[in-house]
C-alpha cells in the first residue's frame, strides 16, 4: 500500500505555527496520534516519514519518458553547438582561423577565447578560461565554438578550423610536477594549494613507537559519467537579459561565474536548473554556459550545447587521483602514538574544487582515530591532464582507501586482529578530530561491533 | 529519404537526410524523447525502443534501416494517466533516481517479460545488461522486473 506521507508532513508544519498546548488549534490528524504540538522535535524522534513508503512526486515523468532534460527541449529558430577541443596536452595557441569552417553549410557563428569579456572562472582560483585562448593545458580544453543550424553541421565545421600550436613540454605525473625543474603549467609553480595539520611532537612519538610502519598508496581518476552528459541552452532575451536552462547543479554559483565571465550585472542573467541526469559532483560548475551566452548574443537566436560523451569524459571535471604517502608509529598493543601523512592531489589542468578535496582529503586522512602526534600535509598539484573537480566525498573515498589499507597491514605486522586494533583506536564520545574539533554523536565503536556482528566475524576469523 | 516506421500503433513518416539514427528521427523529427542519448556508441542503453519486437539501442541503427517496420517507444508504454505494469513497478520500488535511463531500462525489461513472463533474477540481469544506471546500483530496478515476472505467474495481467 502506498501511503501519503506529504498530507501528514504538513499537517506538521501546521501545527508548528501554533502555540505549544493550543489543543484546539491541533489539527485533527495529530490529535488522533496523541502527539502534543511541538514547535521543535526532539532528537531522535520519529518523524511521520521513516518507516514508511514513498512515491517519488516526479516519479510519474521518468517512468513514462515525459522528463525534460535540456536535451529533450527545443525553441523555434534553435542552433546548435559544438566544441573543438585541443590537439595537444600543453601548447601555445599561435592562430585560429575559422574562415572557411564559418563558409560551411549551416555554420551561424563561431566564437573564440578572445571574444569572452572575462575569459577565466573557478570557484577557488579563476585560474580556468571558458575557451582557452593564449594556450591549451590539457587535451579537453575548448578552443573554438561553433553554432550552426543542425549538430551534424556544427560538427562538421569543426573539421574545417585552422589552429596553429607551438608545442610546450608537458608533464604528466603529480610528483615530477612538484619539482623546481618541472615545465610550468600556470605561473612559478606547479603547486597551487598546500594544507598542513599539525598536533603533537610527530618525530618524537615516532622515536619511541615500538613499530614504524610506511607505505604509500595512489588512486585512480575517475570520471563521473553521468547518464546525461552537461547540457545548456541559453537565450539573449531582445531586453538584454540572457536567460540559461542548465544541467548545473548549483545554479546560484553558476549565475555569479556567468556575471563574471560575461561582465555583466548578476541580476541580468536567470539560470533555470532542470532536472539533472545525474550529477555526482561534476556539474557543479560551469562548462560552456558563457559561450553559449555569446553565441546567442551574436546570432540573436537560441543556442543549444549538450557535450559528446568524449566533451564529458576528456573536458568535464574528474576524482582526483591521490599518491599516499603514511609513516605511522605504533606500539607493540596496537595503540598508534604518530602519524604523519603526505598527500599530493594530481589536480590536472585547472583548480577546480581541488581546494576544497585537499582540505577534506587532509583532515579525514588521519581515519577516525584517536592520535596525539600528527603531521599531515597535503598538496594540489597542476599536471597536463583533465581537471579534477567536485566528486561525491571531496577526497574521503582516496584517504580511507589509504589509511584502512595501511590499518590492515600494521594489525598484520603486530599480529592484531583487523577489527581489534580499530577497537584500540577509534573515535570515542568526545573525542578531538585532528583540527581539534570535539565530535559529538560517535557510533564508530557500536557500528564496527554490530558489523562484526552481523558478519559473524569472530566465527570466521578464528 | 523519407521513412516511414510504424511508432506505437501509428504510422509516422518523415524526410531525413541518410545518415540520421533511428533514435534523431524519434527524438528530432517525430518528437518523442523518451528515448535519451547518452553516449552516442551504443554503451549506456538510454536510447533503448524496441524495433519488430527486438530491443535495440536506437543510436547505432539508421532510420533508413527502420523503414516500413514497427517501432515501439517508452511512450507507447503508457496513456495519459495510466501505467503498464512494468511503470507500476518501477514507481513502487523507486527503480530509478535521476530517471535518465528508466525509459530504455523499462524498454529492455518489456522485451524480455513479452518473451519470458516470468524470468528469473540472473536472466533479468543478462536482458538489462545493456543498460547502465549510475545511481541505483541496479537492485531495485531487478526487484521491480521480477515483481511483474512474479505477479504475472501469480495470474496478473501481462506486462
């Protein structure tokens, strides 16, 4: 049976607009199940919700092939976009030259680096051209758009621009990357975020640890490939406002990159998020929502961008891959007294959210252990490849697979028992996290013992 | 060229240039986009119609390929305000999150219930493995395909 919990939900918001113990103000639904008029719940109460089943409200649409995703919608006079993207990993833009690809059929406009009045983004450094323009730092930099009457013809005109590269040396690992010698991406240096925890006397600890353990763990790039790939499309309004209906998750940051970029007034600019195929994090920036901006300011007619699958996994942002470096002293009891741990995000071409994963990467990099003596120290690298970015935990997924992995081998080395030495170690109530910030609510203990439990661990391992 | 298929029951025709998929003709031409492009090469299954019975994927088969034979799409599944019972299904068990594959996913389960009424898990899973979905983890979506399988065998209407 399917049970409408929205009726009962706001009978709740009703009654919270009442004063406490105005019965007569309760509405009837509430009456009925005896509970008293709160205006906050208490901790841990049941809300009306759990427990029980739920229709999606948009259920309906997706199941019958009625959702419009910006793909599925159109307006009259429509064009379409497509984008070239780089030949080279790094390389300096020389020329472009769009004449005869703006002759081939269909072709309306093209739009270059060089048109976009404030040509970089980023949320943390705008360190990212919409369209690069004085050079390509990785292979899925955008160079040149195109807006023609159909996709077919945008794509084809791709074919017919001229673009002179000089080449620069590239690099590719994270750690060549790091050195003084290494070719410079942007600026000085390759190393464009540093975050260091410190806590105890690390080297001291590590003196008197009874086992030193060392070891280095690397994760891989992962691309989010959502089922629907980043799609726009924009309309300058003949008022002068432009108007974006976006797959982007965050539409607010959106509207204030498109302000930036386009230079003009935030309130100008209304950005429409739709329903979004999937997002996992890497449709919380903006991608090509300027140039379609201009295109259609250029043309005087709706513009149209939705990514290849090739645009998404070469151009659209990535998990950053981490090399792992922990050292961590331990005595003979399992008890860890230090920990140093060194992490280098390879945040391939472009910043991106990589401030924001390498200071949760660093944080949670210690695990959810009690360790007096710590020293972590993490960096965001540049390197020649797609930009990480946003992806679902911000760095936890790359540290945990670090630090369990590196757990596993010391309870192995102590001969420890797995779940024991993390017994030995964990959080408790009250506990500090490395930043010192006293955690309330801890369950590490209790759900490590109901898993065993329910796994039957000690039957298996014994 | 002009083609002409037969979409849910009705005769559509319409002139595209040759190298036009089935699944453009749907979506540009006829209107019916509920069969989403995903990839473009034939992976991700989201562009999934049944063509004479058979589930393809609507991206790699040309509309010209199509001409004169029956296609079926997510559209012709339901009416207005009712589902078949597979749509049942996936609204009960919330077989779907972003919705994006759903159409194409219920498309492939169609073809294999229409064949085998009421088919087994490791079968579901062999008919729907064409179809990726990246936020479910596919469970439900199994769960809502063998709920049909099992209420058909329990004497319910076919899906």
């Amino acid at each position: 049976m399917v049970i409408k919990v929205e009726d009962t939900l706001r009978t709740d918001r009703l009654t919270d607009l009442k004063e406490a113990g105005d019965s007569a103000g309760v509405p009837a639904v509430a009456r009925e199940r005896g509970r008293a008029p709160q205006i906050v719940p208490d901790a841990n109460q049941q809300t009306p919700a759990v427990g029980q089943r739920v229709t999606r409200p948009d259920s309906r649409p997706h199941i019958t092939g009625q959702t419009r995703y910006i793909d599925d919608m159109s307006f009259p006079n429509m064009l379409h976009m497509k984008i070239l993207r780089s030949e080279y990993a790094h390389a300096r833009i020389v020329n472009i030259d769009v004449s005869e690809a703006e002759k081939m059929p269909g072709v309306v406009a093209t739009l270059t680096g060089k048109e976009i009045p404030v040509n970089s983004f980023g949320p943390s450094y705008q360190d990212q051209p919409v369209l690069a323009d004085d050079k390509v730092r990785h292979m899925g930099d955008g160079v040149v758009a195109v807006a023609a009457e159909t996709e077919q013809q945008a794509q084809d005109a791709l074919a017919r621009i001229k673009v002179d590269y000089e080449k620069l040396p590239l690099v590719l690992d994270p750690l060549e990357a790091m050195k003084e010698d290494s070719p410079k991406i942007h600026g000085e240096s390759n190393i464009y975020a540093t975050k260091v925890i410190r806590k105890g006397d690390v080297e001291q600890a590590l003196a008197r640890a009874d086992l030193v353990m060392e070891a280095r763990f690397s994760t891989q790039m992962v691309e989010h490939v959502p089922m629907e790939p980043h799609a726009t499309i924009a309309m300058w309004e003949p008022d002068g406002r432009i108007k974006i209906l976006s797959s982007l998750g965050r539409i607010t940051l959106g509207r204030a990159d498109m302000a930036r970029t386009l230079d003009m007034p935030v309130n100008r600019i209304q950005v429409v998020g739709t329903i979004v195929g999937g997002n996992f994090g890497g449709k919380n920036e903006i991608t090509t929502e300027p140039v379609l901006a201009l295109l259609a300011r250029k043309t005087g007619r709706p513009v149209k961008g939705v990514f290849t699958r090739k645009d998404e996994f070469v151009s659209s942002t990535t998990r950053h891959p981490f090399i792992m470096d922990y050292k961590t002293g331990v005595m003979k009891d399992g008890r860890i007294v230090a920990r140093k741990v060194r992490i280098v995000a390879d945040g391939g071409a472009y910043c991106s959210w990589s401030e924001t994963t390498l200071g949760k990467g660093a944080i949670l990099s210690v695990g959810p252990y009690r360790i007096d003596n710590l020293e972590v120290k993490a960096y965001a690298v540049y390197t020649n490849k797609t930009t990480c970015g946003a992806m679902r935990g911000f760095g936890a997924p790359q540290v945990c697979f670090g630090y369990e992995s590196h757990m596993d081998d010391i309870a192995r080395e102590l001969g420890i028992d797995p779940l024991e030495i993390r017994l030995r170690n964990v959080f408790d109530e009250g506990s500090p996290s490395p930043t010192g910030q006293v955690l309330h609510s801890v369950a590490v203990r209790e759900s490590l013992d109901t898993v065993a439990d329910r796994v039957g661990w000690k039957e298996q391992t014994q | 060229m002009d083609v002409t298929i037969t979409v849910n029951g009705k005769e559509r025709s319409a002139a595209v240039p040759p190298e036009t998929t089935l699944l453009t003709m749907l979506r540009t031409n006829l209107g019916l986009t509920g069969a989403k492009l995903g990839c473009d090469v034939g992976d991700c299954g989201a562009c999934t119609v049944l063509v004479d019975g058979e589930p393809v994927n609507a991206c790699l088969m040309l509309a010209a390929q199509v001409d004169g034979r029956e296609v079926v799409t997510i559209e012709g599944l339901s009416g207005f305000q009712t589902l078949s019972p597979l749509q049942e299904m996936f609204d009960l068990f919330s077989s779907f999150q972003c919705g994006f594959c759903a159409p194409g996913m219920i498309i492939s389960a169609k073809a294999l219930l229409d064949k085998n009424s009421s088919p087994t898990v490791a079968e579901v899973r062999e008919a729907l493995a064409g179809n990726l979905c990246r936020c479910t983890g596919y469970t439900k979506i199994i769960d809502a395909v063998m709920e049909v399988g099992a209420r058909t065998a329990a004497g319910a209407e076919r899906a």
